[in-house]
C-alpha cells in the first residue's frame, strides 16, 4: 500500500511538471484544463491496471524536469509581438497580476507567467495592459477622430444612436482606411431625414421635426430601417428626442422589428429634464415598456443628460428592470456638459426650464462664447453645435461610480472643434474617478470600458465574444497605459487635445499608438457587422422550434 501511495505521488508530481512546461509554453489559461485531463486520465489507468504495471510506470514517472528543459520548451515558440512584464487586467476573468502576453496573427496567444520570445517585445513594467476600450456612442467616424479616439485607448468606435443609412454605403467607405475598428446601428435619424426630405445637417431641422409622417412614410421608413439590418446594421439607433412627431406607436413597432431580428435597441429618449408632462422618467418608462412587451433589447444613451438630478431614480428603473429579467443597459459619458445642434427640437421652446439652464450656460462652439437672447436667436437660424453646462458634478460621478454603466463619449470633433469628451472621456474616468477621487475600482473602470460593452453587442455580434476581454483567443485589442499619470487633456475651450498616459495601442496586432504617439501608416481597423443573410427566427416560431425539439 505503502509503494502504491508513492507510485501515486510520483505519478502526480509528473503531470505537475507537464503542466509546468504547459504554463511556459501557452500561458496559465490553459494549465486547469491540462491538468484535470492529465490526472484524470491517470486514475482511470490506476484503477484498470495491476500494481506490477503500476510499479513500472512509476520508475518511468521519476526522470526529472530540469529548468532547462523548461526553458527549452518556452523557447521553442516565437510571437510576433510580447508585451512584457506589464500589469494584465482582464475584467472578464478578474486577473489581475504580472504577466507576458504574446501576440501572433493579430490574436492573443498566450498570457505566461514566464518570459517569452517575441519578434518585438515591448517592456510593459509598470504599465497597465488592458482589452481596448469600445465606444458604443462615437459620432466622429473619420480620421481625424479616430486618432483622437486612438490616443484615448480606443480600439472599437461605434456610431449607435444616430446610427447610419445607407449602412451598406458607409461600411464601404471605411473599408481599409480606418486606424480603429468601427461599426453602425441603422438610424431612425437619417432614415426620417431621407424620406421626409428633412434640410438639417445630421440631425433634423424641419420636416422630420415639425410634421408628422404619413402612413407612406412610416412603412418607407420601416423598409429601409430593414434593409440596414439586411446590409449589416448593429441595431436599430433612435433619437426620439430629435422627432419629437414620432408617435409611439411608431417607435413600438420598430421594437417589434428589432426583437424579431435579434438586435438592441439603442436610444436617446424622448424628453429630457424633470418637467411633467414630458419628463426624463415618462420618456424611460415609455421604452421599457416597449422593451417588456415585445421582447426586444434596450440600451439608453447618455443617462446623465437625459434624467440630470433624477438620474438616480432613472438608474433604479433601470437596474430594477434588469433583476427582473429585462436585457437592458445604459452608458455616460463624464463631462458636466452636453452638445448638440442649436437648430434641433432640443432647444425648441420651454429648453430653459426643462433643462434647468439660462442663455449664459450656452458656449457656442465655433468662437467658445457664451450666448444671450440675441445671440441665441441669431444662431439658431444659422444652425451650428452648441455646448450646454446643465449636468451637476455628482450626477456625472454618480454615473462613472457606478460599475454598471458603460463609459460611452458621445464624441465628434470636427476641425478641432467639439466638446471634450470626443477627446477625453476614457482617459478623464482613469485619471479622475478612478485615481484622484477615488470613486471606483480600476478593474471596474476597464470593465465599463471595454467588457460590458461586448457583452451588450455579442447576442447580434458574435465577433463581439472576440472582444473586451485580455485572454488567449481573443483579439489583440490591446491598451496599455500608466496608471499614475493616465489624464484627459481636451477642454471646452480647447477641445482637439490628445489624453496622456495612454503608452501604446494595439488593434488587431497592429501598433496605432507607439510611445504616445500614432503610428501614422497603420489602418488595421475593421468593420465591425453582424453576420449578413437570413434574420433569426421571431421569438413566437423559436419558441415553437424547442417545444418541437423537447417534448
């Protein structure tokens, strides 16, 4: 009995040093998975084998694994790029330690314990290594964003609320030329627009917001609402705020349409502000309404600027609604101002109230003025983007507090004119909420940064599954950045101002940001698009398919 337990324990200190060598090799993740089987396999051998077999396979199970062979192991595999000794932080798993991760066909694979050989290998001390940062709510989808999303730690921008449309015609045109990775909703927005012959840039000015759709025009919209989706689309973006026309029943339906595709629902809601009738939580309960009775998901844009001072209640709609069973989320972006169109419905008669604001807390962005009744007229029939000071400090660091809402810019820069969020927002919750105040942990900032938004999109995305997450398998989105001097730079008055602390970026392999600064020949972003061809199943013939598949 006594050779018997030896034998065992010789056994077992061998499939130590397999997994040993296994961790060297490939990286931690896959040692759990080897061992098990390895010692699995061995008791099943132990107990259908005689001892004298057992015997012999011990002598066997004595030769030792030296260091060097360890290392001869580690040595033998080669990346194309090993970012060492660095902080990795992966908000899916809660690793949390000093690792080396190596790189190969623009994939992660491994994350090693143990050094390894890289064809280039970046010195990560001191650094942390994070999955990229997605943001669900980019309104700058050229160049001259992306760069700036780049050095914010951005990997993946994506325009879901104004959404696109044409979407086929807007994938194309970023094809091979993007620095990050992008994708689009389809737009209620720019669908309106186009049949309603609407004149504004962008967002609506006139038709699609003073009159309301004929029969023709709603089933219009709806047929080019479904012909994104075939093209592609995320979603469906809303801006019912914007089309203030829109009936509910419209908006309804489209849910509808949504939940039979299997794809979210991303949406700024109809009212803003605490003024009833038409406030913020009228305006949310009309979408989870919506969301409860058609089964469709919902995702609510900027929650801050929509609920100000009852953005607590509105999270708890929210977060009382997801207990129950509903898939819904929503994001903010950590500024205490918005921006939008002057020209727009938001600033239709009544703003002041319903915004708690007066004209001195609107900066024009063009000259960064401060407005007055007469030049608040005159620039609204001019049309152009104006920046509102109406969210109080602790509503946006009770949202960026909360490890439930994803951070989310709702960034455009154009010509070096904007808001700073477009520049800043990833950077400004490290730098701020996270190290000066204090107001959450760093691995729930990633988390709300890079996986929480996969997961919102991996039911319509798959690819997503792929994403905001640092482990082998998954795309080599990568952000490294030093905690200790990590900050936003951009201001409202001077907006186009790059983050620092954000060292290097890496999108799909690929270096965009070296040493601070972009790699200016690299385009390695990709479309990021829902598999094309036949929709899924509406909920009521799925249903119908399991209980024909489990009586």
């Amino acid at each position: 009995m006594a050779e018997t337990k030896h034998s065992l324990l010789r056994a077992l200190t061998l499939t130590d040093a397999i997994a040993l060598v296994a961790d060297r090799m490939i990286g931690t993740g896959a040692r759990g998975t080897m061992l098990l089987s390895l010692r699995q396999k061995f008791l099943l051998n132990f107990m259908q084998t005689s001892c004298a077999l057992l015997a012999g396979l011990a002598i066997v199970l004595t030769l030792p694994v030296t260091p060097a062979s360890v290392a001869d192991a580690q040595n033998a595999t080669e990346f194309d790029i090993v970012l060492a000794n660095g902080r990795v932080m992966d908000p899916e798993s809660n690793l949390d330690a000093i690792r080396h991760v190596g790189i190969r066909n623009g994939k992660i694979a491994a994350v090693s314990s143990q050094p390894l050989r890289g064809r280039t290998v970046v010195d990560a001390k001191g650094l942390v290594v994070a999955p990229g940062f997605i943001d669900l709510h980019s309104h700058g989808q050229d160049d001259e964003n992306y760069r700036f999303k780049a050095r914010d730690g951005v990997t993946t921008a994506l325009e879901m609320e104004v959404g696109a449309s044409p979407v086929a015609a807007w994938y194309a045109q970023r094809e091979g030329k993007s620095l990050v990775n992008f994708g689009a909703t389809v737009g209620h927005i720019p669908v309106k627009m186009a049949v309603m012959k609407d004149t504004g840039r962008f967002l609506p000015r006139d038709n699609a917001t003073n009159r309301r759709a004929t029969p023709d025009e709603v089933r219009q919209v709806a047929d080019l609402i479904k012909q994104g989706l075939d093209e592609g689309a995320l979603g469906i973006g809303f801006g019912i705020n914007y089309v203030p026309t829109t009936t509910r029943s419209e908006v309804f339906d489209l849910f509808a349409l949504a939940a039979e595709r299997g794809v979210a629902n991303y949406v700024h809601l109809r009212h803003a502000g605490a003024v009833e009738p038409g406030s913020a939580i009228g305006a949310l309960q009309e979408v989870l309404a919506d969301a409860v009775s058609t089964g469709a998901s919902l995702h609510v844009v900027h929650i801050t600027s929509m609920c100000l001072r009852q953005t607590a209640t509105c999270l708890n709609m929210i977060e009382g609604a997801a207990r129950r069973g509903l898939d819904v989320t929503t994001e903010a972006y950590p500024y205490t101002a918005t921006q939008t169109r002057l020209e727009s419905a938001i600033y239709d008669e009544g703003w002041q109230e319903r915004f708690g604001m007066t004209f001195k807390d609107l900066q024009w962005v063009t000259t960064g003025e401060r407005l007055t009744a007469e030049t608040f007229a005159r620039y609204r029939k001019e049309g152009g983007s104006v920046i509102g000071h109406s969210i109080p400090e602790e509503i946006s660091r009770l949202a960026a507090a909360n490890p439930r809402v994803i951070v989310a810019s709702d960034g455009l820069i154009e010509n070096r004119q904007g808001h700073p969020r477009g520049a800043g927002s990833f950077a400004r919750v490290l730098g701020i909420y996270v190290r000066q105040q204090q107001a959450l942990s760093l691995m729930d900032a990633l988390r709300k940064m890079s996986l929480l938004p996969a997961q919102r999109l991996e039911k319509a995305v798959p690819a997503m599954r792929a994403k905001g997450r640092l482990k082998v398998g998954a795309d080599a989105d990568i952000t490294i950045f030093d905690p200790a001097t990590v900050i936003d730079r951009a201001t409202f008055e001077q907006p186009a101002q790059y983050s620092e602390g954000i060292r290097h970026v890496l999108v799909g392999g690929v270096f965009v940001v070296r040493d601070e600064k972009i790699v200016e020949d690299a385009r390695p972003g990709r479309d990021v698009r829902r598999p094309r061809g036949s929709p899924p199943q509406p909920a009521r013939e799925r249903i119908q398919s399991n209980r024909l598949h489990h009586p």
